[in-house]
C-alpha cells in the first residue's frame, strides 16, 4: 500500500467490516481464525505493518433495533452513534487481544491525538458520534501517510445498487470519488449500509487518498491487493 520510513517494508491501513465479525447473530470463529493466520503471515514472511479497522456488524444493529424498540421516542443520532461505536471497540479489544503480542496495547479511538508506535499490528475503533470507523481510517492513513485504505466488507465490487436486493446490480471496477459521492449520497446516517461512508469519501477526495474495495472472504485476492498486484474487487480514487 505504501512504504514508510520505518523497519518495515509496507504499511497497511485495512477497514475490516462488521459483516465479517459478526455477520448473523454471532462472533464468525471460523473466519477470525484464517483472518489471524493471515495477517500473522503478513507481519512474519512480508514485515508488514497494520492498523486495523474493526466494524460493528450486526451486532451493532442488534443494540440500535433494541434501543428503538424498547423505548417510545426517537433515537437520537448521536445516541445510535454510540451505540455503534461501542461495539466496535468491543470488536477492537477481542482482535487486540487475539494479537497481544505483536499489537500495541492501547485501542486508538481518539483521532485528534494518534498515538505513534512502531509496533507492527495496531488495532482501531470507532470515535465520537458523526464520525464512522471509515472517517477515522482514512484520518489515521493521513497521519501515517499512507496513500490507500484496503475495505474487507461481505462484497466482491462497490455496486450501482444492493446485490442483495437486486441481482442486476452492475459492479464497478474503478471509479473516482466524485463518482461515489454521487451513487451514495453526502450524508452520514448511523447505520446506513454504504460501502463507504460519504464524509469519508469526501476526506478521501480532499486528500488524494485511494480506497480497495473487496470481499474479505477472499484472503488471498486481500493479499495481491496488498501487493499491488490485479485483484477482484473496486479501486475508488
């Protein structure tokens, strides 16, 4: 993704959505597992840096539909953003534990003073309400200088429309952020299922900063994105 001056050879700003931790009402065991392996093969055989981004899933759903229903008023924004950022930093302390020996002790979740270390995995959540975990990456690979932020989500491309719902939804293989901002609309609404949010994506375009957008499912096609090889998946710049 970009070269640091630093002991190793790559850093490495990876978005790991929620949808992959915690994709149907429980913790994907299976799918951690491999994600472990991989990144502990990246950071042995590559000398590979990470900071990674931990979503919330439909955990965090779960807590927000909740609130919703016991209650009878409204949420409140920031009241949903909490929630949401919450869970991922519960997120956040089970993947800087799984990685204790090799990650930084502290969770960075305060983006006005990124902690600097030279450990080679850090792990990152959510912040303060209004700011999505996408926000915070793309804050965090500017602070680092590193040019590109890799998105794992539950997707192989970013799409003209939910694949889920439409199963003629066209897939993009490139396109820029202008492009995106148009297909998603400008407004940052908590929990709203969009590959990325839209304030980040107008951080991104500010700063000349790429995104990588494919199915973590598929680590070794994470891996030649990584590498700078031809992947499956969207490049938005």
């Amino acid at each position: 993704m970009n070269t640091m001056a630093n002991n190793y050879s790559d850093t490495v700003v990876l978005k790991l959505g929620g949808s992959l931790i915690y994709p149907n009402g429980g913790l994907d065991v299976d799918y951690i597992k491999e994600f472990y392996k991989f990144i502990r093969k990246q950071v042995a055989e590559k000398n590979r840096r990470f900071f990674i981004f931990t979503g919330g899933g439909s955990l965090m759903r779960h807590y927000r539909d909740t609130g919703a229903e016991v209650t009878d008023h409204k949420l409140t924004k920031d009241d949903l953003d909490w929630l949401g950022i919450h869970v991922t930093r519960l997120n956040a302390h089970l993947f800087r534990t799984i990685f204790r020996d090799l990650a930084h002790p502290n969770i960075i979740f305060d983006y006005d003073t990124i902690q600097k270390t030279d450990k080679p995995i850090v792990i990152a959540a959510g912040w303060k309400p209004g700011w999505s975990t996408d926000y915070d990456a793309v804050v965090l690979a500017q602070d680092y200088h590193v040019n590109a932020v890799l998105k794992m989500g539950n997707t192989d491309f970013v799409y003209d429309k939910d694949p889920r719902d439409n199963p003629d939804a066209k897939p993009f293989h490139h396109m820029s952020w202008a492009e995106y901002i148009k297909l998603v609309g400008a407004e940052w609404v908590p929990g709203k299922h969009t590959p990325f949010d839209p304030i980040a994506a107008k951080l991104a375009l500010e700063l000349k900063i790429k995104a990588y957008f494919l199915n973590g499912k598929d680590l070794p096609n994470a891996e030649k994105a990584i590498n700078g090889e031809k992947f499956i998946g969207t490049i938005i710049e």
